[in-house]
C-alpha cells in the first residue's frame, strides 16, 4: 500500500470513529428505543463522555506515532480535536437549552459559583480558540505560535477529566479514573519523550555526530 | 362525604377520609359503578381511567381508590418511566440498571424484623405487616435529589399503622431501616459502591406523620423488583433516597441513625433531606426540577415537595440549612 493510500485509509477509520458515536446516538433517537426518561441526562453524559474520549485519543497520537513510528495518523490530529470539540459544544449547548431551559441568571449562578461546572466551562473555553484556529489559513498565520496556542489542549484535557471527576457521585473507581490515568501515562509519555529528545541532542551536541558522516 | 385533598389530612384517620365505596375491591367497585353510573362514584372510576391511561395498561389491574393527591392524576408519570428509571444501586448506578438487572430477585416469601425500643418485637411475615383493609392508593410527588422529579400512584399502609402496632417505647426517638443484603440477588452489592446494607431513618414524628407510607405497589400492582420489592418506605416531602428500599428491618432507637448516603458524603447528604428550593446541593441548585419525562428543568420545586401544610410543623424553628 502506497503512503497514500495508507493516508486515506487512517483518515477515513479516524473519521468512521469519530462520527460512530453521533450516528449512533441519532440512531437511538429516531429509530432505536428513544432516550428512556430523562433524554437530558443521556445527551449530557453521552456527549461529555465523547467529547472527553476524543480529546484523550487526540493527545495519545504523538506519543503512538513517536513511539511506533507510525507517521500517518499525525495527519488525523486535528480531525480529531475538532470533532471532540463538536461534541463539547453539544454537552454545553444540551446543558444550557434543556438542562438549565435557558435561564440565563440559573446558568450563570451555576457556573460560577460550583467547581464541578466551572472547571467544565474553563475547559470549554480553552477549546474555543484551537477550534477556532484550526483552519488551514490560521496555521499559516499563526505560523510558530499556532503550536504554541495549541499547547493549551493539554490543560483543556484536564480540566475535562477533572470536570468528569468532580461530577461523580459515588463512582470514583472506574470509567472517570481510568481516564485520567490514560491521560497522565500520556502526559508522562510527553514529557519522556521531550527529555530524551533534549538529552539526544546534547549528546550529539558534545559527541560531534559520530553516527551522522 | 367530599374529599379535599388542599386540606391538612394529619391526624385524621385514613378511614375516616375515604368513603366506604371505594374500600371495595376492583370487581365489586365496578359492579356498583356501572349500576350507579352518574352518581357519587363517577370520580374514583374517572381517576382509575386517567391512571390507566397513563400507565399504559390495557388490563384492569389498576386502582379504582385513591384516597390522596388526586389532584395529580393528570400528572402522573408513566408506567415505563417510573418502572424503567430507577436509583437502586444495589442492582447498579446506571437508571436502567434495576430494570435489568432485578429479575431474579426474589420479594416473595418476605418477612420484616422488628426491633429495638417497641413492646412488640419480633420476625413479622409481610402478610402480617400490611393489613389488606389498610391498604389505599395515594399520589404523591416524588423529587430525587439530582433534581429530576416524577408523579407516582403508589399503594400501602400508612407507615404509622404498622408503627403503633410494634408499640415503640418511651426511649424510642427514631426509626432506623435496612435494606435487604443479598448480593447473589443484587449484583450490586458485590462491589463497594455503598457500604451495604444501605440503612436509612426518620425522627419518629416523622414516620408517624400521616404521609409517611409503606408501600407494597404502584399503579395498583406489586411493586416491580426495580422499584423496592416488596416492601418500601414512601416520605414524599423528602429527596429519593430517604424512601429506602426492599425493607427488611425496623428498630426503634434512640440515637439518630446514621443513614448510607450521610455516610458516604456528610458535607452532601444529611439526615433530614427534606425539599428545598433554598437549600442547594454542593453540586447544583435544588430551584428547580425537571419532571420527567420532560427534558427541561424548568418546574419551580416547592418546599417539602408541595407537602408543607402537612409536615411543615415538625420543622418549625429549625434551621433548615443546618440540618440538611
Ligand atoms: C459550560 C461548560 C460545561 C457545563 C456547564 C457542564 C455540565 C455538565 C453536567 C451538568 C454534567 C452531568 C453531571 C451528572 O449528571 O452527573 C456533565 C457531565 C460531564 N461533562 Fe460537562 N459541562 C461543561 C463542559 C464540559 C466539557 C468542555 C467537557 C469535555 C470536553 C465535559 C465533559 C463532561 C463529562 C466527561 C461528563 C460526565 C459524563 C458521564 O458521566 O459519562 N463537560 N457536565
């Protein structure tokens, strides 16, 4: 298989997983059991869960490609971020337009005054401007500081675990603790990689290069 | 005899307030309402209509009596949805868990241990418990903590029947209750999601307030193993997770218990639990409630759960932030 190909190929299961979740869910609305008695809920946990899911998987492909050498699925990053951002923007917009109806003063009461939603909405808004920056034309504008701004995923990532931690209410065991374990194995993989890289090149830097002639 | 369900009905016998007609059982109801079409007991078969109509059922096990809230009939929520959406962490945390999950629990033989401060201790079959001249179908509000809310036809005794029968004690100030262990039955039980049993409790004027129910069914039916077969505890001025599940103990002490939920998390869940749009969770607003199957949070939730006129006195000068 050409690069090519392999390229298409990476693309389209990156994308066929992403959009699984909406059609899926689409897919309970319309033709499956519906959303049982409280629709609400079910969007709330079925989009932050995704959106969460998504941003994880997104931070787990540079340390893979580092890894494996694998270089293809780098191209899916963005891809990925920016679905994970969509479905963010389904919780926030399910939470204000059904959960909360709309109140303006019960939401912002909410949010500022409660950990639990106020981590949540920070993450949010970290998300904003990467989603908003994440068009070709603002790559090359940004040129250098475009991977400096995209930096702030990894705080983003945080808070959203920390979102999904703080809002449980006896399960602190499982699904939210695996995340964030995932999410810190991905973090220490970062900064691994990073200080080997640094150590590399200082030694070449006082070896001369004997490998490169 | 008129029944007006806006009046305070504490300290009135049941028997007193309900009209002997409707102490009839199903069949001999509807005898007499066909004979008597138009007359005085139109109401009842109107309210058992409206009940099993939104309970989706089409065979006539449903309740022709409903001696309170009757002015929520029109509310009440469905069939599917009170029985399909449950907190019973015993059968799992996730609401649908309990429907799926309690199939093989078995509610029946059952008997409740009574014991602790009373005059008349001992091992009670649930035959024995709940007098079938006693048993009446009530509708009641019902609001969970986590803000959703629902409209329930519920049928039992008056949790107070059963309370001066066991004869509690001087040195009774409290009633403490347990749930069930069995965790063959209840797949739950085997993970520490709760330190189980799961134990609960009222102040004894509490559970002697006549709205205080035990209940052994829902739109006229046994209670479905997912809703706390066989037995369970009803206090609809109070958040959810008071009304303890498939009870299989009663003590009467002096000591205030310690109820699971207080337990796990002191600065969330108190003892009291009362309803109260004032009172906020640490975690989100209780202004408000989404009554399902609605998706909106957006009905204003009432003090006590709309119940005020008739337990509001027992709280009179406390503070009710304090003891939440
Ligand atoms: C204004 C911003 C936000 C608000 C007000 C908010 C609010 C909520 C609420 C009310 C819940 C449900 C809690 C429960 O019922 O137990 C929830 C759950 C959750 N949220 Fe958010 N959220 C926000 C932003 C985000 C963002 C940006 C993410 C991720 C990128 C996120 C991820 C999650 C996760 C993972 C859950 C738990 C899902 C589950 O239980 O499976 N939230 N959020």
């Amino acid at each position: 298989m050409n690069a090519k190909r392999q390229l298409l190929l990476v693309r389209l299961v990156a994308w066929a997983g992403a959009a699984a979740p909406l059609l899926w869910m689409i897919y309970r609305i319309f033709l499956g059991e519906g959303l049982g008695a409280d629709p609400t809920a079910e969007l709330t946990h079925w989009s932050g869960f995704t959106a969460t899911t998504l941003l994880v998987v997104g931070l787990a492909i540079t340390p893979v490609r580092r890894i494996t050498g694998w270089n293809s699925i780098q191209k899916v990053r963005r891809m990925i971020g920016l679905w994970a951002f969509f479905y963010a923007t389904i919780h926030v917009a399910v939470y204000a337009a059904l959960d909360q109806a709309l109140a303006l003063d019960f939401i912002l009461e909410d949010v500022l005054t409660r950990p639990f939603t106020l981590v949540g909405a920070a993450a949010f808004l970290l998300l904003i401007p990467l989603a908003v920056t994440s068009t070709r034309g603002w790559i090359r504008r940004l040129g250098k500081n475009w991977v400096r701004l995209h930096w702030l995923v990894y705080p983003a990532a945080v808070l959203a675990v920390l979102h999904y931690e703080l809002g449980q209410k006896t399960d602190f065991t499982r699904a939210p603790v695996t995340m964030a374990v995932v999410l810190a194995a991905l973090l220490g993989a970062r900064v691994w990689l990073a200080m080997r890289k640094r150590a590399a090149a200082s030694a070449r830097g006082t070896r001369a290069r004997p490998s490169e002639g | 005899m008129l029944i007006n369900p806006k009046k305070p009905w504490d300290d009135i016998p049941s028997s007193e307030i309900t009209p002997e007609d409707v102490y009839l059982n199903r069949r001999e109801f509807l005898g007499a309402a066909v004979g008597a079409a138009g007359l005085a007991t139109i109401r009842p078969e109107a309210v058992a209509a409206a009940i099993r109509r939104r309970a989706g059922l089409q065979d006539p096990e449903v309740p022709a009596i409903v001696s309170m809230g009757e002015e929520l009939r029109d509310d009440a929520t469905e069939w599917r949805h009170v029985t399909g959406h449950n907190n019973f962490y015993e059968f799992g945390t996730d609401k649908r868990d309990p429907a799926r999950n309690a199939g093989s629990f078995q509610p029946a033989p059952w008997s409740v241990r009574i014991e602790g401060e009373c005059e008349n201790p001992g091992d009670y079959a649930l035959e024995d418990l709940i007098r079938p001249g006693e048993v009446e179908d009530r509708i009641y509000r019902f609001r969970c903590v986590e803000t959703w809310s629902m409209v329930v036809p519920w049928r039992g005794v008056p949790l107070r029947n059963v309370i001066s029968r066991a004869a509690p004690t001087n040195n009774a100030r409290y009633v403490r209750f347990e749930t069930v262990f069995r965790p063959e039955e209840m797949p739950g039980q085997n993970a520490p999601i709760l330190p189980w049993p799961y134990v609960e409790g009222l102040r004894l004027d509490e559970a002697t307030n006549l709205l205080a129910m035990l209940v052994t069914g829902v739109y006229g039916r046994d209670l479905p193993n997912q809703n706390g077969a066989p037995l369970r505890l009803i206090v609809p001025w109070k958040y959810g997770f008071k009304s303890i599940k498939s009870i299989v103990k009663i003590s009467f002490v002096e000591e205030m218990p310690l109820n699971t939920w207080q337990e796990m998390q002191p600065n969330e869940y108190g003892f009291f639990a009362n309803v109260n749009p004032e009172v906020d969770h640490p975690r989100w607003s209780q202004a408000r409630e989404k009554p399902l199957p609605s998706p909106f949070r957006s009905r204003d939730t009432e003090l006590f759960n709309g119940y005020a006129e008739q337990v509001g006195h027992m709280y009179a000068g406390m503070d009710l932030a304090r003891w939440y």
